[in-house]
C-alpha cells in the first residue's frame, strides 16, 4: 500500500493522557474507516520541550553540539514513545522510528538545522508493513548520518516537511475554539511552497485552516515540477515557473557541477547534485534541460520508466504547458 494513502499528522502530545488517548482513537479511525496509512510526526508537550532547552542550557560549555542536540530532541523522543503505545492500546500496527534512519537530511549547524531531503523509498516501505508511522519531531541528520536538531517549534515544521517532499496530505493537530497560528518557520515554509493545510483538535474536530496564498489567488491543483540541469535556458523556465504559483509548484532542480553558478536566486532546499534523489520528490513533469550526452540525461528514462512526464529541449514551456493541461483534466500520466 505505501504511500498512495498516506496522509502525514502533525501532534504535539497533549499533557493529558485523556487527550492522547482521544488523538490515538483518531487516528485509529483514519486507518480503519478512511482506509489510510499515517505517518505522525510526534513532538513533545511545550512544557517538555521547554525543559527540554533548559537541560541543554545547563550543559558544560566544553559539551560537543551533537550532545546538545541530542538533549534538546530527548523529549521529542520520549513523545514517540508515549503516542506510540497509545496507538498500540487502540489496536493498531505501529512502526516507532526514534533514531535517524527517518529524519530528514538536513544541512547547518547541528543545534539548528535546515530540512532538505527524506527518503521516499523508506517511508513506502515502512508503511507497507505498518499502519502507522511515528516517527519524531525536530530530529534530522547531516550528510554524515549524524544527529542534528531542527529547532525547538514542535511537530508542525517537520510534519509540513515531509508532506512536502512526499506529496501527501497534511494535518496538523493542535489550538482549540478557532484559535491557532502556525510556528514561524513553518509558516515560513508554507508561504514559500504554497502550502494549505487544516487544523483539527485532539480528537480530529476542525479548528482552523491556513491559507498561505492572498484571499483574491486563484487556487486548484497545481502541476508538481523537476527541472533536470540548469543553466542560462534552465533559470529562465525556473523564474518562469515561479510566477505562476497558482499553477506550478518546482520541487527540486538536479544540477551538474557546471551549473552551480545559476543556482545562487534558487532556495537551497530546490538544489540537489544527486540527480536520482529529485525522483524522490514525486514531481508530475521533468524538465529535461541537459544535453544529450550529458550524463544527467539518463535520468530522463528512467523518470519515464516511473510515469513521470518528461519534456525536452527548446519547447518545454509549451510542452510542460500542454501536460499541464491533461493532468488538470484528470488524463493519465504520459511522456511529452
């Protein structure tokens, strides 16, 4: 099953065990009458989390960052493990990942790291033995596997991350009575991504909705981009792009090492240098921009292989334009 139901769940647990109980029978509903897969990306209480950046505060100043790291996403873990057992109370499968093979890769400072990749083919494994997922809050990894610290703003970021990269649906669990406003980096990152998302109350009850776009914005479904190769040709579709938000969304730019000079006006979580890692991004088309012996350009068939759509060459805005057109209509994914 995978990925093709999952919807991604961001919950900061609640104080009360009540209240944990009423989010894991949620949930239980979700899989069991809606038919999904969940992954839950479990933060800890703010009164936790708090005490959390108190104990790393009071660390030696001689103490290695990856300690402090380790200290300020302790309570986050301790989340996974309570929700966890609360979902296996309600009779679910539940797979808790707690260590760093499901955080995003990220790239910083290790006390405040940037999200940039998930590993897609993981998350689809996982949940094709599992109903639910839990996996922790504020917790990424570098380069080299090890811990890094995604800030201290709970759940809702990192939910909004991984919905993101995996093209799934999101729902962010938290405010009561209509209240609510998004933590600043994840409000951030939804304003630059054109992200909506609901929220809802322990027990799933509608709270609120944000709304990233201008209330006047045209809204709908919008087509999932990849450019592969960049160049002068390349950044002018991406700037062409991005001037339609409320048509095309680009989810990652593969690059060769001779077009790192075109990237500096793209956001750092775009550009990826391993060309393989884009298709882990679930773009709908690919830009294929390379030349034809350019070994980025094997990546063109095997996107094809997949069900991505592929446009090539000097008319790619009429042909990205063209599939535009059918996927919206509801056509079958096809190669352009």
């Amino acid at each position: 099953m995978g990925l093709d139901t999952a919807i991604v769940i961001g919950l900061d647990i609640p104080a009360e065990a009540a209240r944990v109980a009423d989010a894991a029978r949620w949930i239980a509903g979700l899989v069991r009458d809606e038919g999904r897969r969940v992954i839950l990306v479990a933060g800890a209480h703010a009164d936790d989390r708090r005490a959390g950046v108190a104990r790393a505060n009071r660390m030696s100043p001689t103490a290695d960052t990856r300690e402090i790291a380790a200290a300020l996403v302790q309570p986050e873990l301790d989340a996974c493990e309570i929700i966890g057992d609360a979902l296996r109370e309600a009779g679910l499968v539940v797979e808790v990942e707690t260590g760093e093979s499901f955080a995003p890769l990220s790239r910083g400072g290790p006390l405040d790291a940037e999200p940039r990749l998930v590993d897609a083919r993981a998350y689809s494994q996982a949940l094709g033995s599992s109903e639910v997922l839990v996996v922790t809050a504020g917790l990424g990894r570098d380069f080299d596997g090890r811990l890094t610290s995604l800030g201290d703003e709970g759940a809702c970021p990192t939910a909004l991350f991984i919905a993101h990269r995996l093209a799934l649906p999101v729902l962010i669990v938290g405010g009561r009575g209509g209240r609510w406003s998004p933590p600043r980096r994840a409000a951030l990152f939804a304003r630059r991504h054109g992200l909506a998302f609901d929220v809802v109350g322990p027990s799933g009850e509608p709270v609120a909705r944000f709304e990233p776009l201008a209330p006047d914005a045209p809204s709908g479904p919008r087509l999932r981009v990849a450019l592969l190769g960049l160049g002068k040709v390349g950044l002018g579709v991406y700037q062409r792009l991005e001037k339609a938000p409320q048509s095309y969304q680009v989810v990652g730019v593969a690059l060769s090492s001779g077009d790192a000079r075109y990237a500096a006006e793209l956001p750092r979580e775009l550009v990826s240098f391993d060309a393989y890692e884009i298709l882990s991004r679930r773009a709908d088309v690919l830009i294929d921009l390379t030349e034809p012996d350019d070994p980025l350009s094997e990546l063109g068939d095997e996107a094809r292989r997949q069900g991505v759509n592929v446009v090539r060459g000097a008319g790619v805005w009429s042909a990205a334009s063209k599939v535009s057109t059918r996927w919206r209509g509801g056509a079958s994914a096809a190669t352009a």
